[in-house]
C-alpha cells in the first residue's frame, strides 16, 4: 500500500477524529490566521493509497515497501505517478489508476527518478480534462525526459518524449550560429521554465524552455543562447507553433552578437 | 479572542502528538502456504513472524551485526523471501545510505522453521554467524580464492543478494560478494 506522505496527516485525522473538529472549529473561526492547516484541510479529498498487484507468494510488496505516490494527481484525481524510494532505486516508474488500484503503465523514460535522486526531480502537468500529461523527469543539465502521455477510456494510449521536438529546433538555431553541422549542433542544458495546456478547438500544450549551449561558461568555447515556446498539439501529435527569442550567441574568444 | 488562541494551541498540540505516534507494523511478506507473515515495525525493528490467523507473534528474527556497524545511521527496511514450502525465510538487508564500509556490506541471514514436540512453531537461524559471511568463507575454502595483501587497516565486506529460491525449496540461488575497504586507500 502506497501512501502520499503529505497525506500521512490524513490517516491521522480518522484516529483523531474529536482533535480535528476542535482543530476546525478554531479554523473556521479565525479564518485567515493560519494558512497552512488551511491548506492541508483542503486536501482530504484527494486520494489516500494505491496498491499494485499481489507480490510473488512469500516475496516482500514492493508497492507496500518500495514504492511512493507522487503527490500530484490528474484534476480528476484518477490517475497519478509512483516512484520507487532509495531500497529499489533501479526500478522504474509508473502511472497508476488510483480508482482502480491498476498499474496502468511503465514510464517510458532512461533512466527513472527515485526518491533522493541526485540532481534529480519529477514535475506532472496534468490536462484539465485529465486526458494528458506532460511529466518532466529532470536531470542534471537537461531533462531525462519530457513525456506526453496520453490516457484513454482509463489507459495508456501513447508516450511521446517532446524532448527530441525540442531540440529539433535548437539544434538548426545553434548550427546556423556557429556554422556547424546541424547534427553537431546541440544545447548543453535546457530548463523547462513554463507548461501550460491550452483546451478550445483542440488539446494543446504550451511549453517554455531555455537553451544553451556553454552552461559551465568555458571561455574557449562559443555560447549560444535562447528562450524557445513551443505548442504541441494532441490530436496532430505534433508541434504547430514555435518562437525563439531572446536569442544571443557569443563566439569562443568574441563579444557577443 | 485569547480562548480561541488558546483553543488552537491545544488543539496544534493535540495534532502534534497524533502525528508523532508510531505506525503500525509493515507486512513485508506472507508464507505461501498462508500460515505466517513476516512484519516489520519501521523504521528500526524488530523484524517478527506472527501467526496470519491470531496475529500472535511466533519469532523475532535477527541478522547478526556487522562488526564494522557504527550504530549511527537509519536501518532499511529488512527483506524477507519465504520458500515455496514456507519452511525457511531469507532475509537480507540493503542499507545505500550508510557510511562504508557497511554500504558495501549485504548483511543477511537464513532461518529455518521448526516445531517442537509440543506443536510449537520455532524459528531458527541456519548458521551461527551472518549468512553472507558464511556463504563468502564457504565459496571461498572450496573455490581457493586468493587472497591479495590487504592494507593494515583493510576491513572485509560481504554481501549475499537474493535472487530466487527453487520450486522445491531445496535450493536457494544468491548472488554472493566479498572485498575489502580500506579508509586510507579510499581518501
């Protein structure tokens, strides 16, 4: 059984039932004094515990030892991601349909994120319809990966890693600059500053990153740098929109241009 | 006004001390033929088999101590693998965060289930000393392995991960390690 350690204080909260109305009773009447219990109250709807399969008879769970629910849930609190903690730190990440109690699908990215990992984070950007997420898997100087995934009908549809589309763009940018091979040409580090989802005629997602190529700003070597927003759309699966800007490129051993 | 505070103090503290209040046990593993469970009570112990019908506990089981363990650092959770016949447990443990030399170390130990003549069900460890000990001097006695000068203050590392136990319970297969850490070749 997974529990979100956030949601600790909730298992809490059903022992200690008396504690917690007087606790909402002085809420209620010094409405603003404190923030944060305000906050935690608000999060009693959101869903508690997950389990995955049954283990291999007389083998240990991993979903009740080794594994823990990543504190942010699609808007319709169905599906979510899980994390394995230090114990089975090679092992991979999932989204899991928490109504259900389902695995629903192995995070298709290199090198999965595990609690404490170094230089490490996880970031789900959920679709307000929940049909969608993008999942930053962060890495050192880049992500590791920048998954699209899709739902349907409760699954897994598809994975799209929009990292590559990214770079498509990067990369051409770069190489015009230095007057290298476009295959040559790639940036070093890259922030994902900015997701946003767009709903109207279509399911889009806006995403706002900055390149670079030089990010230990070795003097020996050129730097090339820019702010690129991208909008992907679900449906053609492709990106429909794309704007570099505040470009900058400074030559090895040159002023900038 | 100052009741009110005074309410909300109270009531804070009240919380405070729920959420400082120990969880229960975790169920690491039940016997495949359904008669036990192994629990462990995070995040330090002890590791017991207790009875799945009444919940009463049948034996605590205990790995050796390292002889390099300092004592200082968070124990991992224990891992236990019960045999198809759910006649012996293996138990390793895997502790990444601790201080060398013990994060090269994989204590583990084996026990065996036995029932006196009362009926009563016992647990006993299979060697005397740690499994992963046991299973390196063995490999080591029948395959000869050498044995490389070691730095004076060199200490021995053993390690013995689970992999599968066989269909008849009869045979266990480990990956089993050995080595050397020294503080003053690792500077």
């Amino acid at each position: 059984m997974i529990r979100n350690r956030r949601l600790h204080y909730f298992t809490f909260a059903k022992k200690h039932f008396a504690v917690w109305v007087t606790l909402g009773l002085c809420l209620l009447i010094g409405e603003g004094i404190l923030d944060e219990p305000c906050r935690l109250a608000a999060a009693t709807d959101e869903p508690e515990e997950f389990h995955g399969p049954p283990p291999h008879p007389g083998y240990p769970d991993p979903f009740e030892i080794g594994y823990i629910l990543f504190d942010t849930f699609s808007p319709n609190k169905q599906f979510g991601i899980i994390y394995p903690n230090r114990l089975l730190e090679e092992s991979p990440d999932f989204i899991v349909d928490l109504k259900h109690s389902r695995i629903l699908a192995l995070l298709e990215t290199g090198e999965p994120y595990f609690e404490g990992k170094n230089h490490g984070d996880l970031a789900a950007h959920w679709a307000p319809n929940s049909s969608a997420a993008v999942i930053e898997n962060s890495g050192k100087w880049e992500p590791i990966g920048l998954l699209l995934v899709e739902l349907k009908d409760g699954k897994v549809i598809l994975q799209t890693d929009l990292l590559d589309s990214l770079n498509k763009i990067f990369s051409p940018a770069i190489a015009k600059a230095q007057h290298s091979r476009v295959a040559d040409s790639a940036i070093g580090e890259l922030d994902i500053t900015g997701v946003k989802w767009k709903t109207g005629k279509s399911l889009q997602v806006e995403i706002k990153c900055e390149g670079s190529t030089n990010p230990k700003g070795f003097e020996e070597e050129s730097s090339w740098y820019g702010e690129l927003t991208a909008v992907w759309d679900v449906a053609q699966r492709k990106l429909v929109r794309h704007q570099l800007a505040r470009v900058s490129f400074h030559a090895a051993g040159r002023k900038e241009q | 006004m100052r009741l009110l505070l005074a309410l909300l103090i109270i009531s804070l503290e009240c919380l405070s001390h729920a959420a400082e209040e120990k969880e229960g046990p975790i169920r690491l593993a039940t016997a495949p033929s359904g008669e036990y469970a192994v629990d462990w009570a995070a995040p330090d112990g002890p590791l017991r088999v207790v009875s799945n019908s009444d919940g009463a506990v049948i034996a605590e089981l205990k790995i050796p101590e390292s002889e390099q363990s300092s004592g200082d650092h968070s124990i991992a959770t224990p891992l236990p693998f019960i045999s198809p016949d759910s006649n012996w447990v293996f138990v390793m443990n895997v502790d990444n965060d601790a201080p060398p030399p013990e994060s090269f170390s994989r204590p583990s130990a084996l026990f065996r289930r036995t029932r006196s003549s009362d009926g009563t069900i016992h647990f006993e460890a299979a060697t005397p000393d740690r499994f992963d000990k046991a299973a390196w001097e063995f490999l080591d006695k029948e395959l000869k392995l050498g044995r490389p000068d070691l730095p004076p203050d060199a200490k021995r590392v053993y390690s013995a991960s689970f992999i599968d136990w066989s269909r008849d319970s009869a045979r266990l297969l480990l990956s089993v390690g050995g080595g050397a850490w020294s503080p003053s070749k690792s500077e």
